[in-house]
C-alpha cells in the first residue's frame, strides 16, 4: 500500500553525450564566484577539468578551486571546504566527480552558514538544514550513488570510526546535474562494477522492506532488471554507449526518492557496508557486495513472499512445482552468480577485514529497523563472520 | 540506447488520504485571487468542492468560479476561461477535477496573456509558450491522463472535427497537485476502467517504439505490471485503497515525461482515439481501447522484438517451445483477456461509430512516425473498420 507522503524532485538534469556543453545554460543562473570541487585529479588527466574551467570562463566566472576529495569525504575535509566556500565567499559550488564528491558538496553547501559544527549537528543529531545553503551544480564522472539528484550526504570520522549518511530535503539537492556517460568510460573495471553493486543496493535495500503491493516495487524491479542487463554488458565492453548509459540512468533513479514513495525502507546493508568503511576505508560498493548474500540468506525467511516475487520478476526464476524457499534460495542464487561473473568482491577479508576486527564492526554498525528482521548485535557479528 | 535528453519537473505533489491538507502549505505562496475551476459539478455532490472553498477561504482568498469544464474541453470553453481569467485578474487558476479540468486549466494559463487565438498558436501552430503563464495547481478527482504532473493539454475544436494535443514545456506544469486516492472511490466503474485503459496506452505508445534496449522501457514494464494487477483489484472492490493509490501513481508516472527519455515514442492510438472523440464525444479511454487491438495486431509483425519483451514481461507468457509471433500473440491474447474482465468497451460501435463516419474519421486522424509502422490513410482505414 502506499502510504501518505510529498514528493517533488527540482534537480535539472543533462544526459548524454556532450551534455556538459549545458553548462553554457545553467551557470549564468548563478554569480560570479565558484568553488569548483573535484577529487584526486583524475579528472585533470582525462581532460574533464579542462572542459568544465573552459566552460566557466566562456562564462565570465571567477574560479576558486578545492580539489583532493577522498573516495569517503572526512569530516577534516569537510571543515576545510567550508572554510574554502566561506574565504572566496562562493555563489556556487560545482562539483565534478562521482559521488563522494557530490556528497562533499552539499555537506559544504549546507554547513556554509551554519555557526554550529556541523558533524554534530546534521550527522550526530541528524538535524534538517533550516540554514541558507550554497546552491550546487554536478558534473558526474561516476555512476551509483545518485548523489546527482537527492539530498543525501555521507560524512566519515575516522576518529571516531563513524561513517554516517545524511537525507536532506529538496532545498539541498544539486540545482543540475550533467550526465555524460562517456564520462564514465575511463572508469577501471573494479570501480565502474562496485558502483553497479551500489545501485543494486540502493533499489534492493528500498525493496526489500514492507509487504504490500506498491507501485514503487514494480519501478525497482524494472530498474533492477535493466542494471542487470546492463552491468554485464558493460563489463563485456566499457565503452558500450547503450549499457554505460543505461546504468547511469537506473543509478540515478535508484536513489532519487522515488523508489521510496509511499513504502518502508530497510538500509541494513549499507549500515554493514559504512562499518566496514569507516574501518578499513575500503570501496563503497564492495563494502556491499561482501556483505549483502550473507544477509538476505539471513532475513530471506522473515520475508519470504518478497524474496520469492524477486527470484520471479528480477532473475526468471521459474516457479512452477517449487516451495516458495526454493523459489527464492534460487533468485538468491542467481543474484550470485551475477556477482561472481561482473567480479564483484564477496567476501571482506579481500577488503582487509580479520576476525580481530569484528567486535569494532559490531560497535560501529547502526541497526536500522525497516527490514524483514531487526538485527541483534550477535546476528550483525554473525553476519560479518560469515562475509570474512 | 538512452539519446540525449534534459529533464526537470518541477511539480510538488501530496499524495495520499487527507493530502487536501496541503493546500494550507501551497496557497499562500499565491496571490489572492483564485480561478477556480472544475467541472459538471459532481465536487459539489461528493464534498470536495465544499473543503476546497473552506480552504481557499482560511487562506483569506477570493474566489472566482469557472464550472461546467466537459470531459473533452472545447475551444469555445477556453476563450470562456480566458476572459474569466482576465476579468477576474487571477493569481492562479485552482484545477479541482480529472484530466479535461486540469488540461484546461493549463490551456487558460498559457493563453491569459496570449495575444492572439490559442487554439491558432498553440493547438494548430504547436509553437511554445513563450508568454508568461499563470501558476496552476490541481486537486485530482480522477485519474488518468497524468495532466497532473506534466506539461499536456488538449482541446476540442467540434466545427473543425479537431481534438488536438500539446505537451508543453515544464513552465506550464502545475505547480503543485493534490492526489488523495479516496477522492476516486465514488467514480462511476466505467469512468474508472475508462481511466485505466488511459494510463495502459499512455505506457504503451512510449513502450512500442524504438529497438533499443534502455531504461525507460523496463520502468514501462514495471508500470504496467501495477497497473494491471491493481485495476483487477479495483473493480473487484472500488474502496480497495491499496489498488487505487497504486492507479493513481502508475498514472502519474505514465504520462510526466520520465518513461518517454532518451527514446522515441508512437502516440498513434491516441491520434485514433482522439479522431472518434472529435466525431462522436466518446469517453476518451474507451476510444483508446476500441482501437488499441486492431492497430497492435496490425503493427505486430513489424516490431516482433517488443511484442515478445512485452507479453514475457508484462504478461508473463512462457515462451519456451515457442515461436517469436506466438509468443507476441499470445501477450496481445492475455491483454486482450484483461481488458475484457475489467469491462472496457472494445468496439467502436459501442461508441456510436458507424461504417458511413469511417471516411470522416479517418480525416481526422493525424499520421505519427514513431511507431513500428507509419500508417497510410488505407491502414487506418482499415483499423477503424476492424474497430467496429
């Protein structure tokens, strides 16, 4: 059933091909002074920076630079942008990158004129942003987190071994978004698959919760079925236009609000995966991927009717003279064997996790409660042993 | 393959029982002088037009009254509304009713301030609204046509035989709309299914065209897998709040630009059905479904590819042992089979169409090339005939 909400999703977006040259459209909407944020240089090599500084002085814009954005954005950084966006007093933060980078941008954007730490208030205490926000364009160079079109934000602290995710309101999303997926071309295998995996995630962590008929479950199972297609093709050949775009455009509606509307979510996974990260620093994706069979093996009988509809629609399962648990160990299984064959990490001893470290993932992992079975702490340590 | 495209929409919506609430948050954000307008009266009998005026009313608004909107709006209407609007200077134009009332709302709000005949301009001409437009917001009492969430209006021109649609760009999409699924509960069975077989074509004629593989096709599927699956549920039991709120999202999302990107689209059906509309004044989704067998046996042949995906996917035909036309038949069977439990009309001549308007009809129908075969005027021809 779909329950009450609002939804509205303002984010201007640009796909395809020489979308950038949009550019030219959105940034005289805006003043003189951008803070242009990027990450480890990347972009430099592959000629993407060139193209966007080029366009913001055809522009006439006057370009203050913050680059070295670190695949899970530290809260250090994060006090330094802010000072950045506050010392060239910004009129707009474009974010070039993937998704850490457009994470980064609206934790500045909303930390800006906030006289508070803003660890504390927006990932501690998980405050709204009622403060006036910078407004923030994206150029996306890879695909999976949807951070071009949310409000979502997710902030590391190494010191106190939190990784921690923040949803704003529409107020924060980016203003517009560039999506090219040629952009994504470059991408090495284990990044452009670990992306995939998070996509995969976000839908079935939206899907994997709730046992109504709802609308939203049957977007998330088309969306799920065109990455799955598409993801294989992709790694067959990265510069495969139709499935590079195809992903794009599933990851940026696998977490742009819309597969949520009406229905409960879950999120477990990625509380598993943030653990792992905030421990090891490991990819994002990956982080999911080494842990999710072992969980849905381990809540697949507490929903059990969800997970048989998911072996049918997603994977083709044929049901026919099977019990439901056959039915849906057998989507499960296919699921796996999708991962092995795009070479997704399954277990998170290859990311640098032992046995010694499970007691801290414990302790760092948040337990969320929109899923077929709240986890106890002992299941979480269960969890992650069998992921080892 | 996704081309190249940009997206936006920008209308808020509040969905659910009890959404009306909402009004309090959007009206102040207008003027104080209201249009409101609707149709043959059945908000005045059903409740909905006497919480909209209390509304409006603890607003502190003026209100200024526009009824008597048919079901197919007439260019006569629009100039009506025009001159209502301009002589009551309106700040904005309150839609409260189905898919005519909203699409007339938007016709009046690009033509308040057009200096010529809008039916001329935007109807025959199809050029863009370039004037300013006034805000309009809609509260649904049936659904259908999605006009609450795109930029779509069309107007009937009974002299000149024409029933003609624009989409018009995301400037003219309602700013906010109001969809409460308990508002559809008193709508007449045959309004209802009329309404659903609207959306099925709707997600159709974006779904039959092109041989790509992407995205927006597999989000159709999902689409129509819901729809299908709540309407039976539906005229099952009209209070069935979970299948109504599912038809009224599914027809949202059919029709607001999402699963039309980045691909071509047919729209034929429609330009059938709005030919028997323009000559007989049928209820518009029964025209659509009179027709819609004739023309897709017709074109089968010519994208064998999708009518295979489609009766897989949507209608979960096995196809093993099978070749690809029976399998493509026999997903055409099992929507045919559908549409009959529902009670949808499936002859034009239940319509009030006879042999001798075949000649007229065909006249009035205009020629789309987006389809798997552009039809000559024999073609159409013969798909009314088949029709009757």
């Amino acid at each position: 059933m779909l329950g009450k909400f609002s939804y509205c999703n303002p984010t201007r977006l640009y796909f395809g091909e020489g979308a950038l040259s949009a550019l030219a459209l959105e940034l005289p909407k805006y003043g003189k002074r951008v803070l242009l944020v990027y990450g480890g240089g990347s972009i430099k090599r592959n000629g993407i920076y060139d193209q966007v500084v080029a366009s913001l002085k055809a522009c006439g814009k006057e370009v203050f630079e913050d680059g070295g954005v670190m695949p899970n954005p530290t809260v250090e950084k994060l006090y330094e942008g802010v000072r950045r966006a506050r010392d060239c007093q910004a009129d707009l933060i474009l974010a070039v990158g993937g998704g850490s980078v457009c994470d980064y941008a609206k934790a500045v954007s909303i930390s800006v004129f906030c006289d508070e730490d803003p660890w504390e208030k927006y990932f501690i205490r998980f405050e709204d942003a009622v403060q006036k926000t910078l407004p923030v364009g994206c150029v996306l160079t890879m695909v999976g987190t949807g951070s071009e079109m949310n409000g979502g934000s997710v902030i590391t602290n190494h010191a106190q071994k939190l990784k921690i995710g923040h949803v704003f309101g529409d107020r924060v999303f980016p203003k517009f978004s560039v999506l090219d997926p040629t952009f994504t071309y470059s991408l090495p295998k284990h990044q452009m698959v670990s992306g995939c995996f998070d996509i995969m995630s976000h839908i079935m962590e939206q899907y994997f919760s709730g046992e109504d008929d709802n609308t939203s479950d049957y977007i998330a199972e088309g969306l799920m079925r065109s990455l799955v297609h598409s993801s294989v093709a992709a790694v067959a050949d990265p510069h495969d236009y139709e499935a590079r775009s195809n992903i794009m455009w599933t990851a940026t509606w696998a977490l742009n609000t819309l597969i949520a509307m009406g229905k409960t979510t879950d999120w477990e996974v990625h509380m598993l995966g943030q653990a792992i990260g905030a421990h090891t620093d490991a990819t994002h994706g990956m982080t999911l991927s080494a842990v999710s069979l072992p969980y849905y093996r381990h809540i697949m009988s507490y929903g059990l009717p969800k997970f048989k509809r998911f072996a049918i629609a997603v994977w083709g399962v044929d049901a026919a003279g099977k019990s439901d648990r056959q039915v849906a160990e057998e989507g499960l299984a296919a699921m796996e064997r999708w991962m092995k064959s795009i070479g997704l990490v399954m277990h998170t001893s290859e990311l640098g996790v032992s046995e010694d470290m499970l007691d801290g993932l414990v302790e760092s992992t948040l337990v969320m409660d929109g899923g077929y079975k709240v986890l106890t702490k002992d299941e979480i340590r269960e969890i992650f042993r069998q992921s080892l």
